[in-house]
C-alpha cells in the first residue's frame, strides 16, 4: 500500500506524510490487539467477575459457590460444595467480619465460614458449628456485626451470640430467649430491633403474627408493647413464612404463605407495626391451594420493589413500592418449587434457587419497572441438592 500510495505522489514531502499516517494506524491496531491504555479499561469483558453466589443445600447439608459475572451469568468456584450440617436451611453474612453464617435444621447447630471476597472460598471459622435450640431456621446479623440470632422453630426460642473477630460464636447472656415458633428473622438497619414471623409446627395451631424483640446493647431481646402483631385479618391457617425488611427500616414485608399475600407493615423507631394496606383473610384450611404464594421475599436494594417466590405456581412476583403500598407488576417463571430469592448488591440481577430442579434461575431487573427478564444460561446448576436459599456478596 506505502508503494502505491508512493507512485501516486512523487513528492518526497508526500511519501513522508503517508509514512507517518500508515505509522500511527499500526500503532493504532496493535493497541486495540493488545488491549493497552484506555483502550484495554473501555473494552473490559462482559464477563467479568463482579460477585459470589452462595446457596444452601438441604439434601446434602453443604454450601455451593458460585461466581456472578458483569452478565449475570453463574459459575461454580473451585471446591464448591462446601461442608455445613443436616439440613442446611437458610443464610446470613455478616459484612463486618466477612463471615456466612448457615443454620442447620437437622443438626441444631450453625455453621460459620470465613469468606474469601477475591475467590468465594469458605474456611470454616475455630469451634464451628455451634449448638443452637431445636430446628434452628431464620438467621440475621446485626448490621454493626456484633450479634447473630438464630430462630429456633421446634423449641420456640430465639438464640443470639456474640460475633468474635474471626467470626466465632459465644452465647450471649440469657439465650435463647422465649418466642413462640419463630421462623423467619429480620433486623432493622439500625441494629435496635429484631422480628421473628411465627410459623407453627401443624396445622393446630393459628400463629397470624410477626413478633417485635428490642435488641439491648448486650444483645438481649424483650418484647416490644403490642407484640406479636396480626398478619391476617381473621383466624385460620395463615401463618407467616417470608420476611424482608426495607433497606431504610420504613417498611417490613411478610410474605403470608397461606393467606397467599406479602403484607406491608410501617415500622415505628420502637418496633411497633401497622399495617399499610388491609390484612388479607386466613385459610380455613390448608390443601395445595394454600401453597400457590409466597414463601421468601426481598427487597430491592432501591426500596421500590419487593420480588416473593410462589413455591407451587412456580413463579416469582415483582411488586413496586409506594410509601409501604404494594401494586403487583407481574410474575415470571422459575424452575419447580422456587424457594429463595436474593438480589445482587447492585440490584441489577435478581437470583431464585429452585428446590426441585436444583438450579438457580437468574433474571436481569429492570430498574424503572422492577420487572425480571432471564439472563443467558439460565437456569444454572452446578452440585445443588435440594436448594434453599442464596446470599449474593460483591466480590472485593
């Protein structure tokens, strides 16, 4: 090309402009090969890592790891599963300490790991597991880091621990404290108050409530004035299964599994609850239709929208938020019996594990509707059995 560009034009003064241009285009082509500069920052892979997926496996009592790309899409870690107890239920990570906290249902116990936020490898922390009530299955952190409570659904208690340095448990004085079958747990942003959904053992007995527990400085609970707070607005089989709280502390939201709604409570400083919207009706009784939805719920980190998984419709709803208020923006489909649901930190990607097909379906939100569109490759597996719930933690 430099020979006929030369021919073209005799001139000396040309041939060394034309030199020079077909210089600079190389050198231009070569850093666009070679990914340097500016060049290599505007072009970063859509795959790249941005987060990890941790997933309980009730079946095999182990945790499974995934890294989440840019794209949503899940890959398992090196080494994944990792070891926890019977019955492996539901999850909390505590920020502070960089540690994941798994209740054990069939073991009594809950497991810690130290977790790597470069590589999503779990290191079980000194002395864990740590013995707990009878069937522990909600789990939350204080936000501070400096307390664990565990609900203890057979025994009616509540277990609350110290947070060591690295992570370990110890008993704070007291625990566990009376509740009545609590199931689900949730603490407000502020680190004062914790709730506690009751979900009886059977059918027997009509626990419609969400109970309120101010948290003292040393991590003791005593009920707040009013507690438990009503979730249904007549008695019946309509017990309280999933529980979210707004990532301001305004609003709680309790998915009624039975009465087959998520119901929105304004939250006082002193953990007093009213109801936003009206109490739906209990069931009188429970069949397969009682299961339909919904069973987890979160909230966006935005706090305007709340997405619940329906365990037998095999679905999960987008609801958008308005001072506490709920309108339903729709459902998409997941895998068999979804159970559940957790958002990445960025709120961009939505993730459901399926509890009967052992995957985790991952959707793309969008943030204007809040509604969920399936991201490529989903749904995911990679050595699950029997999925329970999922944590998602940016990698650092």
């Amino acid at each position: 090309m430099l020979s006929l560009l030369s021919s073209q034009h005799p001139s000396r003064h040309f041939q060394n402009t034309s030199w020079s241009i077909f210089s600079s285009l190389f050198a231009l082509a070569f850093l666009l090969m070679n990914g340097c500069g500016m060049m290599n920052t505007s072009m970063m892979s859509p795959g790249t890592a941005m987060s990890f997926a941790f997933v309980t496996n009730s079946g095999s009592g182990t945790v499974s790891v995934f890294t989440v790309s840019s794209t949503g899409m899940m890959s398992p870690v090196s080494g994944s599963p990792f070891a926890a107890g019977s019955g492996a239920e539901f999850l909390a990570f505590d920020a502070m300490h960089k540690v994941l906290f798994v209740s054990n249902q069939g073991a009594g116990t809950v497991s810690a790991f130290s977790v790597n936020t470069s590589t999503g490898i779990l290191t079980a922390v000194p002395g864990s597991p740590f013995p707990t009530g009878a069937r522990p299955t909600g789990i939350s952190v204080d936000p501070m880091g400096r307390f664990v409570f565990v609900a203890n659904q057979a025994s009616s208690s509540i277990s609350v621990f110290n947070v060591g340095a690295n992570g370990a448990l110890t008993p704070v004085a007291g625990s566990p404290f009376a509740a009545t079958n609590p199931f689900g747990l949730a603490v407000n942003p502020a680190g004062t108050v914790l709730f506690a959904n009751n979900f009886p053992d059977s059918q027997t007995a009509d626990l419609n409530t969400v109970s309120s527990f101010q948290i003292g400085a040393d991590g003791a609970l005593s009920p707040v004035a009013g507690s438990p707070f009503p979730t249904a607005s007549s008695a019946g089989f309509a017990s309280s299964v999933g529980l979210a709280m707004d990532p301001m502390g305004s609003f709680l939201f309790v998915g009624d599994h039975m009465a087959q709604a998520v119901v929105p409570f304004s939250v006082s400083s002193t953990g007093t609850l009213a109801p936003v919207m009206s109490l739906p009706a209990a069931a009188p009784s429970c069949n397969g239709s009682c299961h339909n939805n919904p069973l987890r719920v979160v909230v966006h980190p935005n706090s305007q929208f709340v997405f619940a998984t329906n365990v037998q419709a095999g679905t999960v709803s987008t609801f958008k938020v308005n001072n506490g208020a709920l309108t339903s923006m729709g459902d998409v489909p997941t895998g068999q019996h979804p159970f559940g649901v957790a958002t990445d930190p960025s709120g961009g990607f939505l993730f459901v594990v399926n509890n009967v097909d052992n995957t985790v379906s991952a959707f793309s939100v969008n943030m204007t509707s809040g509604m969920a569109s399936p991201v490529s490759g989903s749904p995911f597996s990679g050595s699950m059995n029997q999925p329970t719930d999922i944590v998602v933690v940016a990698k650092q």
